[in-house]
C-alpha cells in the first residue's frame, strides 16, 4: 500500500507601528515658527545643493516615548533646528592637527525643559534636565549609524526618575550635564515623562555634497 502527505503552509507579515501622541500635539508643534521655518529651509537646502553643487548640512530631531506601562508613543520628526556656531567651529577645527577636538565625541544626548526658539549663537541647553535623569547629570551615549553615505545618525535612549516636562534636546561633546560643546539644539512640544518613563531621540544630520 503506498501513501503520500503533503505539508504547505503559510506565512503573513504585518508592520506594527506604535500609535503617534495624537493630533492636538502634532498641530501644537508644527505650527510653531521654529519647526515651520526649520522645515522650509530644511526642504530648501538640499534643493539648493542639487541646483548650485554647494554643500550643506540639516539635521532633524525624531522622538518616541516608551512608557513605563510598556507602551510606546511615536513622535515622529519634532524638529529640524539648528546647527550652532559653536558646533561647525568643532567639526572645523578637527582638521586642524594642532586642534584638541574630536567629531566623533559629539555623541551626547541632552535634554530639557527650556522653551525658548533655537538660534545658531546657542552653546548650552536653556533648562537642561540633571536630577531627573536616571543616572544623575549624565547624558547617555548615542548609537551611531550611517542611513545613507552622507547621514549620520546618533541614537540614544534617556531614562528618567522623576516627572519632567521635556521640550529641549542637544547634541553634545561630553556626557556630563553642564559641559561640553553643542552641535546642535531643538526645541519642541511638551513631552510629560514620569518616573520609569524613557524617550529615544535619534538625531540626523545631513551633509549634501550636490550632483
């Protein structure tokens, strides 16, 4: 007697992406000036470089808040402000051998609850978080990754001990709080962490070559 069995089966793959902070929150950060101005000029640049060949550098700023509950909240991109002064004059000076810098040191998430707009003359968060962190007055190290051959992408999870309004973020050289020099500084909506909560920004930046 002879017999045969066949086996099949099938497979389903579904993206799950976690739910974003709703629209009130969306429509109170993008109609602030800064981020409207940010994305404009953002948007513009790399047009601009394509046109012209003249390089350029954006960046932008995304958030997600993972709750204490195990629930994540994605922000999305909050903002795309600002290179500082201080921050170019740090890249520019690690051509120079003479120069005590290092490019990749700017590796440093901070954040805040300062509120006041970005501006390239900034060399310090406005209102940046110490107590509140777990570790105390640490910035935690971000992750590096290349999207693309011209992106640098920073990445690094803050945990906090305590309630916080957050609304300010920056890139720095050093992981103490109160230090070091800042590349780059975003301000957006209010994100309400409490004790157990922990926010991941990955911040991006961009040098456009043209062609």
């Amino acid at each position: 007697m002879n017999s045969s069995m066949a086996l099949g089966g099938k497979l389903a793959a579904r993206k799950i992406t976690p739910p974003g902070p709703g629209l009130a929150w969306h429509l109170r950060n993008r109609t602030r000036l800064s981020y409207l101005y940010g994305w404009l000029f953002n948007w513009l640049a790399k047009k601009f470089t394509r046109l012209t060949g003249i390089p350029t550098l954006t960046a932008e700023l995304a958030v997600r808040l993972f709750k204490r509950d195990g629930s994540i909240v994605d922000y999305g991109v909050v903002s795309y402000r600002v290179v500082t002064n201080a921050g170019v004059a740090f890249i520019v000076d690690d051509f120079d051998p003479s120069a005590a810098t290092d490019i990749s040191t700017l590796k440093y998430h901070g954040c805040g609850t300062g509120t006041t707009a970005e501006a390239v003359g900034d060399t310090a968060l406005v209102t940046e978080s110490t107590t509140a962190l777990n570790p105390d007055s640490t910035r935690p190290t971000g992750t590096a990754t290349q999207p693309s051959a011209n992106i640098y992408t920073s990445t690094a999870t803050v945990v906090f001990d305590a309630p916080a309004a957050i609304t300010e973020h920056g890139i720095f050289s050093q992981a103490a709080t109160g230090g070091g020099t800042l590349l780059d500084r975003s301000v957006f909506s209010a994100i309400n962490v409490v004790s157990g909560d922990s926010i991941q920004f990955a911040y991006s930046l961009t040098v456009s070559a043209g062609g």
